[in-house]
C-alpha cells in the first residue's frame, strides 16, 4: 500500500529524514483516525512538504509500526519523549502531538529522493496530511 504524507515544511522534517537526523514519523488525534491502524512494516511512504508546492520529493519504506491504544496525555507526552532520539521533534512539535490520545509512531528505512512530481488530490476532498493512495501510479500527475 503506498500512501503520501504531508510534512513540516517550517520543522524542516524532509530535511531531517534526508540527513539521517530523524528515522521516525508520528501522527496522533483525539480519536482513532488515518493513519491509525491503516499502516504497515513495508508500505511506501511518498513525502510531500506542506509548503504549497504539490510535489512529491522522496520515499521511504515503513520498516515498523506502533498504533496506541488510548493514552492519557502524561502517557502520551512519555511515549514521545522515549521515541524522541528517531522522533527529532521541536518544541513546536512536541507541543502539537504531546497529549494525543491515539499515537501513530512510524519508524521508516529505504529513504531516497525522487524527481519531483505532483499528485491529482481530486479523490480526496478533505486537506488531511495523510492520504492512502493504494498505488502512486494511480494519483501521479
């Protein structure tokens, strides 16, 4: 299954995962929403920068998955703070995914660059940073 996912552009997370700084993506919500229980060890991962471009810039492989089950904010503020050495959150980050009561902790290999491309997103009505495509082919413009 492959899937794109938006990041940080303002974090630089894209940068982060390229030089090997980070190794590890999460997403959290209050309820169980994608990619909560939608991902698995060797689904694709296609990276998009929330900068407004539209363009598909690496991939990854996700060698491990963790889906939470309900967490309390203090549990869920400790599950980060174990992860954070793969996690490479700022303070910004920490903020927006510390009290999430469902984390999702992605830890992906396999990450190279691609050319650029961009996505047809007329399937998906919603602006979520998470879309599970099924196959790239089938979104790639």
């Amino acid at each position: 299954m492959d899937h794109v996912v938006y990041l940080d552009a303002k974090e630089k997370e894209l940068e982060k995962l390229l030089s090997g700084e980070k190794s590890m993506i999460i997403r959290g919500a209050a309820g169980r929403k994608l990619p909560h229980g939608r991902v698995y060890a060797g689904d694709v991962l296609w990276f998009i920068e929330n900068s407004g471009d539209g363009l598909v810039r690496a991939c990854a492989t996700v060698k491990g998955v963790f889906n939470s089950e309900k967490l309390t904010e203090q549990e869920s503020q400790k599950l980060i703070a174990e992860h954070q050495k793969n996690l490479c959150l700022t303070p910004n980050q920490m903020k927006r995914w510390g009290g999430k009561r469902y984390l999702v902790l992605m830890e992906i290999e396999k990450l190279y660059e691609v050319a650029p491309f961009s996505i047809d997103r007329s399937e998906y009505g919603n602006m979520d940073d998470w879309l599970p495509v099924g196959d790239i082919e089938s979104v790639r413009k």
